[in-house]
C-alpha cells in the first residue's frame, strides 16, 4: 500500500466520467509524476487524489487511513499540500504574507519555516516584502510551491509547476522539487514537459483518455519504446 | 491682507470643514461597501438602511440614557449609545446573512443576484426602521454644541468672518481617523485580517489554505455593521436622523466606493473626500471670496454659484458616470482587499 493512493479512482464534473478506473500512488521521499497526452485527465486525476473531483467509484487513501469523504481542506489539515496550476498565488499580498496564509492551519510559531523556505528559494527572500503578483513566471511558481510548503505537507501537489517558465528556470524548479523530495516529502506532480519531468522521477504514471496506459519508474518510461514513441516524440 | 484672510476663513468655514466631516461620513459608508463587494462580491444596496439601522438603535438608547441622565458632557451621550447600536446590528446583519444571503452564497449565486437581494433586504430593512421608529426627523444631539463659536473666532482674531467648528463636526473627523486607522492595522498587522485579504484575493487558495470561509464571511460582516452604525450615528448627528435621506446617501457613497476602486479600503477613503469637496467646491457660492479678493469697486448680483445645490446629489452621480466611463477600476484599481 502506497503512502498516498488513489485506487480505482472513476468520477467526472458531470454526467459523464473522464477518469476511468484510474489508479495513482507515490511513497514518501518520491517523485511520482503524472504524464500524458492533452485531455488525458492529468490534472483532473490529482484533483481527485485531492479531494477537488466527485468519485464515483474508488477510493483515496493517505497515510493509513481513508481520506475518500475528506473536503479539500480537511486534506490540507491532514498533511496534503496541493499547488494548483493557475492563480496559485495571492496576488496583491506579499511574498511573506503568502507564506503566513501558506501556514495559516498552524498555531505553532512559522519563523523556522519561513526561513527554511527561503533556504530553499533564495530570492524569495530578497523580495519578500513586495507583493507577489509583481514577480516573474518563475518566482511565483517559487511562492506558490513554498506557499504550500508551510504547513510542512508529508504530500506536495503540483499541478503543472514548469507551466510558463523559461526552460532554465524549469530545470531550476525541478532540482529545487528534488531537494524537497529529499526532506521526505511525497511528491505527486503532472508534467506537460514529459521528457524532463520522467528523468527526474521514481514513477511515472502515462494517463490516456483518463485510463492508466503504462506505469513504470521514470527511468524504464524513457526506455519503452512504445512511450517514446507515442508520447515523448521518439 | 486682512481680505485674504478673510477668504480664506470663508473658505475654511463653508467648505473645508463641512468637507472635511461630510467626507468622512462617505469614507466609513464607502468603506463598508467596498469590504461586502472585496469579500463577498456584490454590491451591497441594503448598506444605507443598514447605516439608518445602526443609528436608530444607537438614538433610542442615547434616549434612554438621557432619560437616566447618564451623559458623557461635553461629548454628545450618543457616543456612549453606539457600541450597543452596533452590537444590535451585527445580530440582525449576521441573521439577514444566516437566512437571506447565505442561501445563495451555497449556490455560488451570480453577484447580480446577490445585489437585487440586498434591495430586497433593503426595503425590508427601511420598513423595519420606519416601523420601529417612524419616518420623521429625530434629533438626539445633546454635549456641547460648539467647540469654536464664529463669534469668538471673531473676537479672538479681529476678523470680519467667523470660523466655527461644531462638537459633531470634529468627533465626526476624529472618529473617523481613528477607525480608518483601526481598520487598516487590522487588515494589514492581523492573522484574521490577512486571512480576509487572502479570502478577497483568491478565494480557492484560501481554501486550500485552511482559511474558513464562514469565519471570513462572518467577521466581514461584523466590521460592515459596526462601519454604517458608526458612520450612520455620525451622519445623524452632524444633520438629523431621517431615515429617507440614508437612502439617498447610497449615490454618494457608491460614487465613493467607486471612484477609489471598488474593493480597495484606501480608494475608498479617497473617494469619500474626492466626492464629498466635488459636490462642496461645484455648489459653493464664491460671491464673498471673489469680493474679498477682487478689487474694492466690483459688486456681484448673483451667488456666483457653479451650481445649484439642489444639484448637489447630481454631482456624484456625474462623477460616477465619467469614473466608469474613464477608468471603472477606479483611482486605485480596486477588485481586492
């Protein structure tokens, strides 16, 4: 049993589903990463291991216990963090004040965090005191992902992190998502730049048409001639 | 030299200090507006009786209070009234929201719905305080009438115009600093506060904050209700207390709300004062002014008026409709707290 599963997940916004018996799981300390093709039901499968997606059928499981009839933020209490690909950060506050309402479920005193954060993106520090919509592509990713760092998650989402960036500043995100995975966080996140993403990955999980089509570690993703093929362009 | 003086105590005296306190009247109404649509994303029409609420409340227990003889001279004993005036009106506003809004906000109601509710809650409302305390005039100013009398103005200074500064003007004033700047530490310096900037800026990642929704929703509810009982008080004591004429000040104080940028408490702080010296400077008479400074033989027939002041409510709306013609974000670019 993973750390965080999503089993058998099958569910839709409307009448008609868009996952079908799809299953996702990552282990702590991992990097699990969903790729595929567009309307592949990529981010829609996280949203459901989040709580964001009605299930029909299938169930979500995270540290243990059954988390199926937990609302999103009953999750985040839980230990499950999410960075949702768009409008992931609050624009007209600033990047301290991100971090603050990042940490806001806890009671205990966030310096350390706050500090731990900016270890990790130094540049956040230099900007801490202006608002975080004046920022880059690249640096706002940075205080969505540190946003949802502060409550410490043992399961970081990240919903299409390198969406927008520079190609340099995406190899930056993805050493930094490493570095967290080390700190023995999960990590779950959905790729569009598939190649890079499945290097960086203990498991790749290929969605088509919201059905799992191949799962396998990053590594053996890259070697299958079948997916090089089809999905990461020879 | 001593005609420019006496200008400018005209000027003082008819249009910076009325300016000034009918300012901050608008400011703390506009300020109330802009949380609702900031937080709860609708324009609020129910914010004007709900200020003629709050003042009612707060004048029938300044009555009673002076039927007891309590009083806070030379303050007027309705300061001593508003807390309970404001207490009432957070019940019956986080009621209205329990059984009124609350029911569409669970539906993710479109904010045009959300707004002709609230003129439904507003007539409610206007016929609960017509119901209650009647529709005529009530005066409940009591304290000290006069802080600075134009007469010892004269005296003191040897001018031929007088200055005066009314007790309901400078409280007005006062009252106002202090709660713009509670208000602003509040959203800024506080952990409830930022939550509610947070809510404003970007509702789902709120949630996936662990900000509540509720808690947001209710505590923007008790700063509105203490906002209008405030601002309703002070406007009752500086004019009179009818509750038809709360009705009318929505204009200016939506144009208030508006023109700094709906949405953002600075814009609307600026634009009560932008609307409040529009519609002074546009029907003020400049007869004496141009007489004292112009040359000695000039005689002048009329008031030298740019308009009438029964055009006065005219003026913010022409406001209004040049602001959402030139730039609807307003002077500064309002849509968040």
């Amino acid at each position: 049993m993973s750390f965080l599963l999503g089993e058998h997940m099958t569910g839709g916004y409307g009448a008609a589903d868009i996952l079908h018996d799809c299953s996702i799981g990552v282990e702590k300390g991992e990097i699990a990463v969903i790729v595929g093709p567009n309307g592949a039901g990529k981010s829609t499968a996280m949203k459901a291991v989040f709580g964001m997606l009605p299930l029909r059928k299938g169930r979500i499981v995270f540290d243990g216990s059954d988390v199926t009839a937990l609302k999103p933020e009953e999750r985040v209490v839980k230990g499950m963090g999410f960075v949702p690909q768009t409008h992931n950060v609050f624009t007209s506050m600033t990047v301290e004040e991100n971090l603050e309402m990042g940490a806001f479920i806890r009671t205990d005193s966030i310096s350390d965090s706050i500090s731990q954060v900016y270890d990790l993106f130094p540049i956040l520090k230099e900007k801490r005191k202006q608002p975080a919509g004046e920022l880059s592509g690249g640096q706002r990713q940075q205080v969505a992902v540190g946003r949802a760092l502060m409550t410490h998650p043992k399961v970081l989402m990240l919903d299409e992190p390198t969406a927008g960036v520079s190609p340099i500043v995406m190899d930056e995100l993805f050493d930094r998502i490493i570095e967290i995975a080390r700190l023995d966080v999960a990590i779950l996140m959905v790729e569009q730049n598939a190649k890079q993403a499945l290097e960086i990955a203990d498991k790749g999980y290929v969605l088509v048409q919201g059905r799992n089509r191949f799962t396998d570690t990053g590594e053996a993703l890259l070697a299958n001639p079948e997916v090089r093929k089809a999905f990461l362009g020879g | 030299m001593v005609d420019v003086f006496n200008a400018l105590t005209v000027l003082g005296n008819f249009l910076i200090i009325p300016g000034l306190t009918y300012g901050s009247q608008l400011a703390l109404g506009a300020l109330g507006v802009t949380l609702v649509y900031g937080v709860l994303r609708f324009s609020n029409f129910a914010h004007g009786e709900t200020m003629a609420f709050g003042a009612m409340i707060t004048i029938l227990v300044t009555w009673g209070l002076q039927a007891a003889s309590i009083s806070i001279q030379p303050l007027p004993t309705a300061l001593l009234a508003i807390p309970v005036g404001i207490v009432v009106t957070v019940v019956l506003t986080l009621l209205i929201d329990r059984f009124v809004y609350r029911y569409h906000r669970d539906r993710k109601a479109n904010p045009v719905i959300f707004l002709i509710v609230s003129i439904g809650v507003m007539f409610f409302m206007g016929g609960l305080i017509r119901f209650i305390i009647g529709p005529g005039d009530q005066i409940f100013f009591d304290g000290t009438r006069f802080i600075l009398k134009a007469r010892e103005f004269k005296q003191m200074t040897g001018l031929d115009e007088g200055l005066s500064l009314r007790m309901t003007q400078a409280v007005t004033i006062i009252t106002a600093i202090i709660i713009v700047a509670a208000m602003f530490w509040f959203l800024n310096h506080t952990r409830t506060g930022k939550s509610m900037r947070a809510y404003s800026d970007n509702e789902n990642l709120a949630l996936l904050s662990g900000i509540n929704p509720d808690r947001v929703v209710m505590i923007t509810w008790i700063l509105v209700a203490a906002l209008a009982t405030i601002a309703g008080t002070l406007y009752g004591l500086d004019k009179s207390f009818k509750p038809f004429v709360y009705m009318q000040l929505l204009l200016p104080i939506f144009a208030s709300a508006i023109v700094g940028g709906v949405g953002n408490p600075l814009g609307a702080i600026a634009g009560g004062y932008v609307i409040a010296f529009s519609e002074l400077i546009l029907t003020f008479a400049y007869k004496k002014i141009i007489l004292y400074l112009g040359p000695e033989t000039l005689e002048l027939d009329s008031l030298v008026q740019i308009l009438g002041t029964d055009y006065k409510i005219a003026v913010s709306f022409i406001i209004l409709v040049i602001v959402l013609i030139i730039k609807p974000t307003g002077l500064f670019s309002g849509k968040t707290i």
